[in-house]
C-alpha cells in the first residue's frame, strides 16, 4: 500500500515538472497565477494537482536553474 503511494507520488512530481517546463519552454515567461492555472489545466486528465505540490516542484525547479524567479516574485522565466 504505501509503496504503491510513494511510487504513484514520485511520478506525480515528475509529470508536473515535466508539464512546467514543458509550459515555460513555449511561454518563456508566466506569472506564478497563470503557471499554476495552466499546470492545473493541462493536468487534470491524469490527477488533480495540488497548487502546493506545483508551487514545491517550481522552487525545485528553480534550485535546478530550469526556471528563474522575476525580480517582481510573481512570475517566472524559462531558463534552460
């Protein structure tokens, strides 16, 4: 049971990276609303994302240098 949730959790961040940078790589620059919104959209076939959890794989992705946080902290830059 709870390997089945752990396994099902880790691929869950990494099909929401995975859409994140997907997003970005075509948009180039979104505010952090926008991102969320789209991530959600694109998503909700597969699972019903938490904001929280994308909010967590964006700081990830950030640490990684995919992303950069804009100097008004409300959006994003594609990096990569």
């Amino acid at each position: 049971r709870k390997e089945t949730k752990d396994r099902i959790d880790e691929e869950r961040k990494h099909q929401t990276e995975a859409c994140i940078v997907r997003i970005m790589k075509d948009r180039k620059h979104m505010t952090h609303n926008d991102l969320i919104n789209e991530v959600t959209r694109q998503l909700a076939s597969r699972f019903q994302p938490n904001p929280m959890n994308i909010k967590k794989r964006i700081e990830g992705l950030i640490e990684r240098e995919y992303l950069e946080r804009c100097e008004d902290r409300k959006s994003y830059n594609y990096l990569a």
